[in-house]
C-alpha cells in the first residue's frame, strides 16, 4: 500500500478570530467590565463574515472570558481563561473543600510573604488593615458586604506579597468564591474582635519575617471563618 500523506491542518477562520480576540481580552486592551464593539463593526473592522464572528465569540464565551447580556451586548467577563474554569469548579465544590484548599494556599503564600515582602507591600498591607478597621467600626448588618470586600483584598494582597503570580491568581479565584459565601454573614462582635485581631499579628509576623508565625496566624483567621460561618447556619 502506498504511503499516506497526513493533510494539512490549517486552523479555521473562526478559530484564527478566536486567537486574535483573545489577546484583545488577555492584553488588558479589553478590560473586565467593558463592552466589546457590536458584532456589525466587528464584521466591519475585521474583514470578516458575520457568522465567523459569531463563532468566535461564542466560542469565547464558553470559555468564560465574555459574558453576553440580552438586549445589553457582550461584555468582558474575566481576562483568564484559568479563571473562568477554577471560579466554575469552586462554585460546584462543597464549602468545607474550598475553605481548605484556602487554608493550604493562604498558610503557604503567608509564609512566603514573610520572607520576601518588599516596603510596599507592608505599606499596602496596613493600609487595607485600617480601611477594614475603620469600616467595621462604623458598619451596621448592612455594611457586611462592604467589610468583606475589603478582609478579600487584603489577603489577596498577603499572598500577592508572595511574589508567586501563579500561585497569586489561584487564590483570587478561591478568595472571591469565599467572598460570595460570607458577604452577607454578621458575626458576633467577640468574633469580630478576634477576627481583627489576628489580622494585625499577621501583619506583625510579615513585618518581623517571622515565617512560622506568619503561616500560624494564616491558619487560624481560616478557621476561624469557617467557625463563624458555621454559626450562622
């Protein structure tokens, strides 16, 4: 039998299209939050037919990266891909398995950012402390959302310090699947208290380099969410 020749694989149009979007949304070029341009002036710039663009933005929003909105238009969902998928199988998966894969990333990134956080991230870091102070002090049950949005972008900021991008954009998945859960959660004030608490020795800890006191402190601010939350259950 004569030998075979195996055809030519040429990527399609569409998928050409997809790539091309793709980097308008990973470049920062089309932030999170922006509404893309139609389809008719995509048609228009790009050169090609309207059910190429179709595809490709289809496509893309069943990767996650656009979000399309009847009547409103397609918006830019997230600008990774990593992102889309982890936040998708930290909303199926049980709370208690996304509070402690948590813990193992918070614990570990706490440690490293003991060793290697610069003055502005210590700098960063007491300044979110007393934004989230501040905002406790003055906030009613209806302000619990507000309390948690700051508490997320502080431990984010934690583990960015840890100098570790991949490890960085892991957590903030898991940190805003945790956000969701506690938003609107009002704790006891001696929970609260100790909650503060814990951040300022954290802070402390990666101040001082003090790795296992760092990790330790991790810990417990992990748990002690997961108790508080628990009671209100």
């Amino acid at each position: 039998m004569n030998d075979l020749d195996a055809p030519r694989r040429v990527a399609s149009l569409s998928a050409q299209l997809v790539d091309t979007l793709r980097e308008q949304i990973t470049s920062g070029a089309w932030p999170v939050g922006m509404r893309i341009p139609p389809e008719h002036e995509l048609v228009k710039r790009l050169g090609v037919g309207r059910t190429t663009v179709r595809e490709a933005l289809g496509a893309l929003v069943h990767l996650g990266l656009l979000e399309a909105r009847k009547g409103d238009g397609t918006y830019v969902r997230t600008s990774s891909e990593m992102h889309s998928v982890l936040m998708r199988r930290a909303n199926t998966s049980r709370w208690s398995d996304v509070l402690e894969l948590r813990a193992v990333l918070e614990e570990y990134a706490s440690g490293l950012a003991a060793s290697r956080r610069t003055e502005d991230d210590l700098n960063r870091l007491r300044q979110l402390l007393d934004e989230a102070e501040a905002t406790a002090d003055s906030a009613d049950s209806a302000d619990m959302a507000a309390i948690a949005e700051i508490d997320t972008r502080f431990h984010q900021a934690v583990v960015s310090a840890s100098g570790n991008t991949l490890l960085t954009e892991v957590y903030d998945v898991l940190s805003i699947a945790v956000t969701e859960q506690v938003g609107g959660t009002l704790w006891p004030s001696a929970t609260a208290a100790e909650h503060s608490l814990l951040h300022r020795r954290l802070v402390e800890a990666i101040a001082a380099q003090d790795e296992v006191g760092a990790r330790h402190c991790a810990t417990q601010i992990v748990k002690l969410t997961e108790t508080g939350t628990e009671r209100q259950k």
